[in-house]
C-alpha cells in the first residue's frame, strides 16, 4: 500500500515547490520525505527555525540566478568538453553560491552550504575568457588576440575587394542584385545566370536565374581567411578544454556544491511555507504521543481558504493505544485521519506543520488503509476484499511503533461480523505495539472499545439545533451517524424520510424488545447462579460438621478403648503368676489393636483409581463416586453435587 499518496504527500511537496525556483531546489524537493532517525529530522527542523529567524530579521534570499548544471556536471566528472556557455553558466552558479553563503555566514545554517571561495578564482578566470553571450573573448590569449585581429584585417581586404567587383559588374548589368552575400561561409556575387565570369560557382536561386559566384580575383585572399579562421577555432578550443580541465578537477566539490544549494532553498521554502499558513516546528516525543493544537490540513487551506477550514485539537497520549472516530456523515472523520497522517509525515521529513502547537511521535512506519482507494477496480477487487488484503499486509508486517490510520474500517460488511473482526484485529494491533487512529459508523464496535482502557472513543460534533456537523473533534464520546438529517440537508424527497424514520422506530421498538427479552434472561441466570452459590455453601457446611462428627466420634473410641486399657491393667496388677500377667497383656494388645482399627476410618491408600468405583476421602471422611480424572486430581460426585480433590488423598472404603 502505498501511504504516502493516500495522504497526498506529492500534493503537499506540490505546495511547497510554490516556493521553490531553482532547477537545484527542485531536484532537491524531489527526495523529500520520512529521515532515517529522530535526530535527523531534529536537526532538519532547527535548520528550518533559524532559517525563519532569518526571515523575522528581514534576511531573503534569490535562487532565481541558479542555473541547471546537471548535465554539465555530470559533463565534468568524465573530463568532457564543455561549451562556452556552459562554462559561463558555472560561472554564473559559483558567484550565486558565494553570494548566498555569505548570508549563512555566522548561522546554524552556515553547515548545510561549503564554502565556494577556493572556486572564485576559477569563476574570475571564466569570466575573463567568456563574455556573457557565451562566446570566448578576444583577451583570452594573447595569440587568440593576434590571430582574430589579423582575421579582421584579412575580411577587411576581402570586402573592399568584392566591393571593387560589385561596382564593376553592376556596371556592366551582369548582376541580379547589387549585394555581397555568403555561401558554403565565403563571399560571393549573385549574377544573372547567362553570366560566364571566372570564379566558383557556390549555388544557384530556386529560379535558376540567379548563380552565385566567387569572383577569381578573391579566391586566394578568401583561401587565407580561412586559414586564419581554422587557427582561430584551434586557439579557442585549446582555450575551453584548459578550462574544463580545471572544472574536472573540481567537479565533486562542485556537484556537492549544488546538492547543497538545493537544500537550502529547500528550507528557505519550508520557512516561507510556515509563515503562509502560520505554522510551527513540531516537537518530537520519543513516547508515543501525538498532540495537535489548532491544526489544519495544508490541501484544504490551499482549496478552501483559512476561514472555512475548521482547526483540529487532537490529543492521544502515550499510554493510549487507539482512538476510534465516529460521527455524522461528511463530518471531518476522514479529514482528521489525513490531517494526523499527513502532519506527522511532514515532521518525520523535517518540514514545519500548520498547527499553533505540535508535539508529534515519529512511527517507523505509517500505514493508511481505506481512503476509498481507486486502485480497488484496477486490481479487480471489492472494496472490502481490498481493504481485507490492506488489513493482512498490516498484520504481517506491523511491528511496534508504527501507526496504523483506519478510514471506514471494516464498514462494508455485515455490522456484527464487521465489528467484531474489526475489535479483534484492533486488539491484535494493541498486542503488537502498533498505534491505531480509526473511524467507524459501527456501533458494536464503539461499544468494545468504551470497554478497554488502553482505548478511546471520540466523536464528530453535530449541532442539533442546524442538524449540520461542526467539523469539531470531542473525545470521550460515541457519536451517531445522523444518517438521515445528512439526507434532508442533501434534499432526499420529505416523504422517503418520513418513511425512513417510521421503520427506525419500528426497528427501535423490535430492539426494545429484544433488550427485555436478554434482561429477563440475565436475571433468571443470576437466580439459577444464586441458587448453585447457596447450594455449594451448604454442601461446604455439611462436609464440615461431618468432619465435626468423623473427630467426636474417633475420640469417643479413643476414650473407651483407654478406659477398657486402664481396666485391663488394673486387673494384671492384681496377678500374682506371670502366666497370667502374660496372657492378660497379650489380651490388652488385641484390645488395643481392635479398637484402633475400629478408629481407623480410612483403612489403606487407594491403589488403583478407577471410575465409579467409592473412594472415601481423607481429611474430610466423606465418601463419593469417581467420576472424572484430571491431571493430579480427580471429581466425586457426593450425592447431587461434585466436588474436585487431589488424588492422593482418596482411601479404600471398608
């Protein structure tokens, strides 16, 4: 997807190449967009402060005099020829350059520009051979003098000459016309074309009636100006290759030269552009904050003027991870995602925002799904199948710090499914890290998103008085489509609302309806869950009053079985044989044993677990039917009730 013209970035640089004249700056222009790192577009943003600084002071600066030196340049890295025009043009962007750094000179901005002074001696050594017409001057060289004044005097001779001959073949009548004129570059005469004079023939009129001839008396001196001229051609290009040889040597500095002439009028465009819609420098967070005061998009303020665009206040902290836009129709929805969009493209590429006050994150990645994207038909998709296709790559290759802006998100599709999906692929986004800015007309989804912390919803005023929307951003409250008050404002037909308004209120009261009908059920689920609540008290209240009885009556046995000791002792006491004393102490000894396997409720450890069989349970005593098996425990169903307890504390039952 393809973010940047979904958020009319190339519009936006359109504007601001309103301020841009030189082929440098508008080269430069081209490459603007999203810096690799914070610190970059920090230092990108300064630059466009002092600049504006400089504008405050009554500072301006002229690109208009820069000419294009790409091919040029691009001429001198190979050690090419250049013309002499060419050279002058150079000439002409070293003085700019020059002119402009001394302006910077003792600014922050002195570091975008180099210093151009170790080219001013080549520039005065061009100009000194190369007049402003772009032709090489007679004081180039000292021979190129000799040889150019010796070419005049030679076509001075010529000419008085060829004069001497027009007088005499005029008199003569054999000329057409009483005029010297030149073919294949030597001086001729136009005679009428029965004349048969010595000389060369250079070419006849489109009649035939006329044939020009280089009388005979001239052809010799005309021979030597030529030769004088082949030395002339010579002496000059041995003047212009010294010079591009000189400009070779120095065409890196010169190509980094203009690279960075271009940036500066960059930023002085960026500069004159604040100051036309009376923008600010944002100030860039490291926390995920995005706030916006009094913002307002640069397209709508071109378009429709300052007065009839209404400023944006936006606010979503760090700790925020999605802000949900509902609303009128053709309420600003859509505007405020491009106008967030857009304005945070614009400080991650270091230019000023249309706002009285910015504080913006910079995510690594902005992706912008919807926007009623036209290239939907050309791939053959619906719009919801292409926004579905936009949704997956966002999901695939999202990571955290990048910002996702939603338009109509999942709208096209049955309400319930849409916003459910729409919830869960916004839940999906949060555990990502990735911040979404979304606006919908569902209202399922606005309700889930009310119920998440990390989410907030927000709304498009409408006046109810005007039934017109505002254009303003409220936070912290779900709005309402207000469909049909959209459609009377756009003239629909009294009656096919009327209607329309009939059937929302018979839909109304079937959805009445269906509320009681689900409050009913509510309530008879919290009885029946109330019920099961009571039950599992008293279940807990009868286990402990058996372990209460299990305790009273293992201590009775104890007392009992102490007592009959007691008895038993006192009559081995009054034994005087010890065979007697022997019996009465092994009758103890089975005594004793009886009556603690008698107390002994639990008799031995289960030692296999096996489904419906009785187990009873230690501490508690109660026995129950094994009805399920877990990991490290197990379930008992104990009368009408199941109860879960560990497995090692089940015992065989006696």
């Amino acid at each position: 997807m393809n973010s940047r013209e979904k958020l009319e970035f190339r519009e936006l640089l359109g504007q601001l190449g309103r301020f841009v004249i030189s082929p440098a700056g508008r080269e430069r222009l081209s490459y603007v967009g999203p810096k690799n790192s914070i610190l970059e577009i920090e230092r990108a943003l300064e630059r466009v402060r002092e600049m504006a600084s400089l504008l405050d002071k009554g500072v301006f600066f002229d690109f208009s005099g820069i000419p294009d030196l790409s091919s040029i340049i691009a001429k001198a890295r190979t050690g090419a020829f250049l013309t002499p025009s060419e050279l002058y043009s150079l000439s002409l962007f070293i003085e700019k350059v020059h002119e402009i750094y001394q302006k910077l000179m003792g600014t922050a901005l002195e570091e975008v520009l180099a210093d151009p002074y170790i080219l001013l001696g080549l520039m005065r050594e061009i100009r000194s051979k190369i007049d402003e017409e772009g032709e090489v001057v007679d004081t180039a060289s000292e021979a190129l003098y000799k040889i150019r004044s010796e070419r005049r005097k030679k076509r001075r001779e010529i000419i008085a000459l060829m004069e001497g001959l027009l007088d005499r073949y005029d008199r003569k009548g054999l000329l057409r016309d009483r005029v010297i004129t030149i073919k294949n570059g030597r001086m001729v005469l136009p005679f009428k074309s029965h004349v048969r004079i010595k000389g060369v023939v250079h070419g006849f009129s489109n009649t035939e009636e006329t044939v020009y001839i280089e009388p005979f008396e001239v052809i010799e001196a005309q021979n030597r100006l030529v030769r004088v001229e082949e030395e002339e051609r010579e002496e000059v290009e041995r003047i212009l290759r010294e010079l591009a040889e000189k400009v070779s040597g120095s065409a890196g500095f010169i190509g980094e030269l203009y690279g960075q002439i271009g940036e500066v009028e960059v930023i002085y465009a960026s500069a004159q552009f604040m100051r036309e819609v009376d923008g600010t420098i944002p100030r860039i967070n490291r926390d995920g904050r995005i706030y916006l005061k009094k913002a307002r998009h640069p397209l709508l303020l071109k378009s429709l003027g300052e007065d009839r665009v209404v400023p944006l206040d936006f606010r979503m902290d760090g700790d925020l991870e999605v802000f949900l836009i509902s609303g009128p129709n053709a309420g600003g929805k859509t505007v405020v995602l491009k106008t967030v969009g857009l304005l945070t493209l614009m400080a991650a590429s270091g230019l000023p925002v249309p706002a009285q006050e910015a504080d913006l994150f910079i995510p690594g990645e902005i992706y912008a799904i919807g926007f009623e994207d036209e290239q939907d038909i050309l791939r053959g998709e619906s719009s919801f199948t292409a926004i579905l296709s936009d949704i997956k790559e966002l999901l695939e290759k999202g990571e955290k710090g990048d910002l996702a802006l939603l338009d109509e998100f999942l709208a096209s599709t049955d309400p319930t499914e849409g916003a459910a999906l729409a919830f869960a692929v916004l839940k999906y986004l949060v555990d990502r890290g990735i911040k979404v800015i979304a606006n919908t007309h569902l209202n399922p989804l606005k309700t889930l998103v009310s119920r998440e912390p990390s989410m907030e919803n927000a709304t498009m005023e409408f006046d109810p008085v005007t039934r017109t929307p505002t254009y303003r951003l409220i936070p912290g409250e779900i709005g309402y489509s207000h469909a049909l008050d959209i459609a009377r404002r756009t003239g629909f037909p009294p009656e096919l609302l009327s209607e329309a308004e009939g059937l929302i209120e018979g839909i109304e009261g079937e959805l009445k309806r269906h509320i009681e009908e689900l409050r009913k059920a509510e309530e008879e689920y919290s009885r029946k869950l109330r019920e099961i609540e009571e039950r599992e008290e008293k279940l807990r209240e009868k286990e402990e009053s058996f372990e209460k009885r299990a305790k009273l009556k293992a201590r009775a046995i104890v007392d009992r079985a102490m007592k009959e000791v007691e008895v038993l002792l006192e009559e081995i006491r009054k034994e005087k044989k010890l065979e007697e004393k022997l019996k009465k102490a092994k009758k103890t000894r089975e005594v004793l044993k009886q009556k603690k396997e008698e107390f002994d409720i639990y008799g031995e450890p289960a030692k296999e677990i096996v489904p419906g069989r009785l187990y009873r349970v230690k501490p508690l005593g109660f026995v129950g039917e094994l009805v399920e098996i877990k990991e490290g425990s197990v379930v008992l169903k104990v009368g009408r009730q199941k109860v879960e307890v560990k497995e090692g504390t089940l015992f065989e039952v006696k």
